[in-house]
C-alpha cells in the first residue's frame, strides 16, 4: 500500500491556508483614504492665504470663489478633487477623480476659526468634526460626509489612534 497525499486532501489544505492568510492580512482601505485625505489638506495650503488676505481686508470671509480670487469650483481640482467651493469662507473638497472609491463624491470641509469679538486676531482652521477652541467660532457650514474612520487625527477628535 502507497501513503501520500490525495490530490483532494491537497486542495482542501490549501484552500484552508488560504482563508487564513485572508483573515491575517489587516484591511489597509483607512489606511490610504487618510493619507488622501492628508494630502487635500496639503493642498488646501494653496488656497487658506487667499481666504486669509480676503478676510484681512474687510473683517469678513469670501462667499465665492471668484470673491476670494480664485477659479471656479469645476476649474479647482488636481488628482483627487473634482470640486473645491469657498463659500461663506468654507472651504468644501468634494473627491473623485483619482480618489480612493471610500471618498469618490464625500466632502471634506475646513472652516476658518475666527476669535470672537476680535477681527485683528489671527484666524485658524478647523477641519472636518474637529472641536471647536472655547472663545473661537467656525465660519461657513461644515458640509464633511467623510466617515470618521478615514479622517486624520486632527480632523476627528474622537478617534484617538
């Protein structure tokens, strides 16, 4: 009598190897949709100064983008925005082209911080569900539709890794 292996107890082996390696490799999707969104927010350094200078002169944030002299909404993108809105002095990235299929069409929202009672005080930025500093308020309306999970640290003060 031979001993050995069946062709069948073989491929039971590995399709059981398989479904464990399946379940060790850990989903990376948060991963690279937070670096993503990282790198708008990069790119928001571009178009924060504008808004800044706008806000310097008269005390009050740009409602447009052709207000706050910048292109038009379709004309603001690059590889992972399609649409960039100023209004109110909100700044609204909608994703797509490029963008991880998690973000396709979400919206991310970096509001300017203003100190109240103050307009000679210097304004910050606040982005997606950050908290809000006592003594400061947000301008503009925060439109984010990004799910907490793929935001960065400082754009989700919930989550704590």
């Amino acid at each position: 009598m031979k001993t050995g292996f069946t062709l069948l107890e073989m491929m039971v082996v590995i399709v059981i190897i398989a479904i464990l390696v399946a379940i060790a490799i850990p989903n990376q999707t948060p991963r690279y949709a937070r670096a993503q969104v990282e790198a708008v927010l990069k790119y928001s350094e571009d178009i924060k100064p504008k808004i800044k200078d706008y806000y310097s002169a008269g005390a009050s944030f740009p409602a447009t983008n052709a207000d706050a002299n910048l292109p038009p909404s379709d004309k603001l993108i690059n590889t992972l925005i399609k649409e960039t809105v100023i209004k109110d002095g909100a700044i609204h990235f909608t994703f797509g082209n490029n963008a991880n299929a998690v973000l396709q069409n979400k919206v991310l929202t970096l509001q300017p911080l203003v100190v109240s009672g103050s307009a000679m005080s210097p304004i910050d930025w606040s982005c997606g569900f950050s908290n809000i500093p006592e003594g400061m308020e947000a301008k503009g309306e925060n439109k984010t539709s990004i799910e907490s999970i793929y935001l960065p640290i400082k754009c989700n003060p919930t989550k704590t890794k």
